[in-house]
C-alpha cells in the first residue's frame, strides 16, 4: 500500500536541525575569527613595530658613523640586501599617513613612542605608494622607504580561505550531526507507516540501540505493533464467524421463503428484505476489512467506461463524458472500480432531477503529479452544512438523498478505499445544484 501523500510545505525535522546546528556552528566560527584576529593584531603590531624601529636605528646609527664615501656605499647595500631606500625629506613634499587601518595606527603609535615623536609613518610620499618612515639625524631629516612585507599582515584573501574552509567543514559536521540525529525518527516514520499499512510484522524497531530515551520508544511501538496485530487477527476470525454465522440461516430463509409462502407478493418482498440484510452484512464486512492493495498504473478512462456499461443506452440516463483522452494513474484496478460503481449507485439513487433522469457529467483532468476524476449529478443535492458528515459511516444527510434502503456506509467505504490507495474522496455541491464526488489519485 502506498502511503499517503505527504504536504509539500515546511520544512523537514532534518532541514531544520541542519539549519540550526549550521547556524550555531556558523556563529561560533565567525566569533572565533573575530576573536583571533584581534588578538593576533596586537602582537604582530609590536613585532612589526619593533623590526622597523631596529631598522631605522640600524640605518641611521651607520649614517652617522660612515664617512662620505661608506654612506654612498651603505646606501647601495640597503637598497641591493633590504630594499632599504634612504632620502632626504623635504619641509615641500605631501605624504599620506599610514593610519587607514587599525594595525597601521597600531604600528604608527608603536614606532613613534620608539623613535621620538618627530616620526611619521606614511604609505605615500608625493604621489609614491610605498612604507615610508621619516626620522631625524640630528637637524636633518630623512625618509626612509621599506618593503611593505615587513608589516607582516595577513592579507584578506588568506583571511576568505581559512573563512571558507572552517566554514564548509562547519556546514558538513551539521549535516552529519543532523542525519544522525533524525535517523531513529525516520526509522521510527518508516516502522509507524507500515504499520498504518497493515503490516505488523516487518514494522519491527530495534529494541537494543545505545540511546536510552529511543530504545524506550522503540519498546514502547513494538509492543503497540504487536497488540494492533493480535487485535487485527482477532477481528478478522470475528468477522469470518459472523460472515458464515449469518449467511447460512438467510440462505435458509430464503429457500424457505420460496417454499413455504403461496402468495407471490409476499413471497417477493420477503426475498427483497433478505437480500437487502445479505447486502448490508457485505457492507459491513467491506468496511471493516483491512487488506492490501495492489498497486499498478491503470488506464482511468477504460475504468470509467467499463463502469458506466451498465447505464448506457438506458433511456432514464444521460452521461455526458469524453473518452478520447487517456489518463494512467496509480491505483488498484479492482477497488477503483468498486469506488466508481459505488459513486455511480449513489447518483443513481439520490441525484436523479424531478423527472426521475439520471443526468451525470464526468470528467478528468490532470494537475501536476495528480488526476482528479469528477463526477457530477443534477439532483436535490446536499447542505453545505452536513457535506464534512456524508462520508461518515451510517450517517444520512437528508431524506431526498438517502430514501432508499440500505446500510449507509457506501461513501464511508469508498473514502476508506481512497485512502488506502493513497488518494482522496471530495465532496462538495455541484454549480448544477447536484452534487460533485471528485476522485483524485497520483498519476502514473
């Protein structure tokens, strides 16, 4: 039996704790980025700081000592070994200071607080980009350029990378988490469909998992599993007693009837009434019964026309139905034949028009993944009211629809037959002022 097709809004209990476990994974990864990298500002600051102060003592302490001739030479190497580049700094040129970051203002503080407070820190000197460092020999003034790698920043792109990595990593931990924790749930979904199917013997749940709270429930639906199975074979041993301990003495009845009573009239609505209790035990026994489908793809329109053989041609019926078109869905050929014979007895009984015509309109149409199959009469009709009641078993909406005799469980049988096959009984008023059944099954 296929089960039920299930809503496709919301979201799943996998989804959600994905959604929530990636969230709060998300978050921590994110504070810890926060976090490190304002701690790690600080330190590579200082360090930064303290390698170009070093150089700038360095450079400046060999000016100072080196004759004419070393300075031209000690320049060279700086620029050849360091990428040291010295030059005299004019009271004229226009720099840019080297303060648009929280690390450059670090750094800046830094090497003024170690070189006096005349240096300036600058990342461009009349138009060059570059790191450039100005400082004092005596009255003069130089600018010293160095490699902007010393700072030893971590640049942004190093920053996305690590981001991305321990952020997929993240997302993949809750996406196993998740399915680890929602795997008994849908154990437990698959265990209780199967059961809701009537099968009570492979719905069986493990019952020595590690987990305390889930080995309970497990425990727990076995036992239930169990129970529903002995009450199932208890009722269809109860239902075969009565089937064989009712049938018998009508069958009796009914043969004395034929025998034992002269007067024809008699005799006839005496068998009537017999067969109208056989039928109604067969009603019953329709109702109660819990088999299995077969499920296959069935053509609907040579269903609806083998069950509408026996109201074609007759003079008291006009169907009005449009046969070109074929429509396959899903379904048990036999009881979807059984749900159309029942819904074609219902309208012949009670839609019927004042003229004692059965006038019906049946039609097919397909949306999506679902055929719906609507069939549509031109009687009295029924109260908007009591429509959610009609399929209920033994409930009669109004004396026109249920003056006839019988059990009234037809649409309750027929609703319960959907059901098992997946699909859905409608009822609803027609426009015609009749009443409008629609059948509506998964297509194939």
């Amino acid at each position: 039996m296929t089960q039920v097709p299930i809503p496709s809004h919301g979201i799943s209990l996998f989804g959600r704790t994905f959604l929530l476990l990636g969230a709060l994974l998300l978050g921590s990864v994110m504070a810890w980025f926060v976090t490190f990298r304002e701690l790690e500002e600080e330190p590579r600051a200082l360090q930064s700081a303290q390698q170009l102060a070093s150089l700038v003592n360095l450079t400046r302490a060999a000016l100072v000592h080196a004759d004419a001739i070393s300075r031209i030479s000690l320049v060279k190497t700086l620029v050849e070994e360091e990428n040291v580049r010295i030059a005299v700094r004019e009271p004229s040129d226009v720099f840019v200071l080297y303060n648009h970051t929280a690390l450059g203002r670090r750094i800046s503080d830094a090497l003024a607080s170690r070189l006096g407070a005349g240096t300036i820190v600058a990342s461009e000197v009349n138009g060059f980009a570059g790191l450039w460092i100005g400082f004092k020999i005596d009255t003069d003034t130089y600018w010293l350029l160095a490699d902007p790698d010393r700072m030893g920043t971590v640049q942004g792109q190093t920053w996305l990378v690590w981001l991305a990595i321990a952020a997929s990593l993240s997302l993949l931990g809750a996406a196993l988490f998740a399915n680890l924790l929602n795997q008994p749930l849908k154990q437990l979904s698959a265990a209780t469909a199967r059961v809701r199917d009537g099968d009570f013997r492979t719905g069986h749940l493990d019952e020595n998992v590690a987990t305390v709270e889930i080995r309970a429930v497990n425990i727990s639906f076995n036992r239930m599993a169990e129970q529903l199975a002995r009450a199932e074979a208890d009722r269809t041993l109860m239902l075969a007693g009565i089937s064989h301990d009712l049938r018998t003495p009508l069958a009796r009845l009914r043969l004395e009837t034929e025998l034992s009573v002269p007067d024809d009239t008699a005799r006839q609505l005496m068998a009537a009434d017999i067969e109208q209790v056989t039928a109604i035990i067969d009603k019953f026994l329709d109702y109660a019964r819990a088999e299995h489908v077969q499920m296959e793809t069935v053509n609907l329109t040579d269903v609806v026309m083998t069950a509408l053989q026996p109201y074609a041609g007759t003079p008291d019926c006009e169907v009005r139905f449009d046969d070109k078109t074929v429509f396959s869905v899903h379904a048990d050929p036999v009881e979807l034949r059984r749900v159309i014979d029942n819904l074609l007895e219902n309208a012949s009984r009670y839609g019927r028009r004042p003229d004692k015509v059965l006038q019906l309109d049946i039609a097919i149409q397909k949306a999506g993944p679902l055929v719906a199959l609507k069939l549509t009469d031109h009687g009295l009709g029924v109260p908007a009211e009591l429509l959610p009641r009609l399929a209920e078993p033994f409930f009669r909406a109004n004396e026109a629809r249920t003056a006839a005799t019988g059990s009234g469980l037809g649409l309750a049988i027929a609703t319960k037959t959907m059901q098992r096959m997946g699909g859905q009984l409608l009822l609803r008023p027609a426009a015609t002022g009749g009443l409008q059944a629609e059948l509506v099954l998964r297509s194939a």
